[in-house]
C-alpha cells in the first residue's frame, strides 16, 4: 500500500456518524469534536466521554447497534469503530455502496482514509499518518509535536 496524501477537509457542520463507543471510536470522537462537525455515536454502549458529551450536546448517542441499510447517503463521513470486525466490514460494504466517505479501524484495506494524530494550537492544526502501518511511530511523532506546539506558546524569544 503507497503513501497517502494528506489532505485538510472542513469538516464543520458535516454529518459524520461513528459507530462504536469503546476507546479508539471516544479518542476519533473528542478529535474530531475539535472541528465542529454534526456528530452521531451509534453504539448500545460507550464510554463515560461519550455519555457526557450526548448530555451536553455535543453529539447524539443512539443506544443501538449497527442495522444493515441505515446509513443515509447524505453522510460526509463514516467510522467505523466497534470491536466486531464482521460489523465493520458490513459497514464498509454499505459506505462504499453509497458513496460514503469510510474508515474501518480494523481494517486499513478497507479504509478511503486513515485518521490521524492531530496536534492543534489555534488555527495551527498538524497532521501525523504512520502510513496504516506504524501506529506506534505515528503516536510517538504525535506526542512530540503536542509538546513542542504547547511549549512554543511558553517561550519568550524576544
């Protein structure tokens, strides 16, 4: 598999649906939270930070699990997230159908993008991509950047 291009999408207002509501589907919510899109967590459970940010408005928890055929066509975006890969794969099938952007989180095959670490500091917003391949560098490369942008606003370099 060849390299990605990175690409920044404004995603403000966009309906993206995340199904899944364990650690890795609440890490891609609280990120992609940071720019404004209409989220919607279908997931019969999920993490407190799931259930707080529902309370507050953040987003809408459907306490469901994923039925074949309900992905309206008009989503922006698609993740799925949950821990059964027979699931994530059906909904792949049913995005790539129709036409719904889709990212798959056990299966970079079956992945039209790979989401990635983000570092932000005002509008300063950086991407980092392992490729699919190296999470663990990615995230190390991620960490590293969060602190050097945080530390930048800390220094007087006058």
């Amino acid at each position: 598999m060849g390299r990605k291009f990175p690409i920044f999408l404004d995603i403000e207002g966009k309906k993206i649906w995340v199904y899944g509501g364990g650690k890795i589907a609440t890490r891609r919510i609280q990120t992609l939270m940071e720019f404004g899109p209409l989220l919607e967590v279908v997931a019969p459970e999920a993490l407190t930070e799931i259930e707080k940010a529902d309370r507050r408005g953040e987003l809408v928890w459907r306490r469901k699990r994923y039925q074949e055929g309900e992905i309206p066509k008009e989503l922006f975006m698609v993740l799925a997230a949950t821990d059964d890969n027979e699931v994530n794969e059906k909904i792949y099938r049913e995005c790539r159908k129709k036409e719904v952007l889709v990212n798959i989180c056990s299966n970079r095959n079956h992945c039209m993008f790979q989401f990635p670490g983000i570092a932000l500091k005002g509008e300063l917003v950086i991407g980092i991509n392992g490729g699919g391949e190296n999470h663990h560098l990615a995230k190390r490369w991620t960490d590293r950047i969060r602190k050097e942008v945080e530390e930048d606003g800390e220094r007087d370099d006058c």
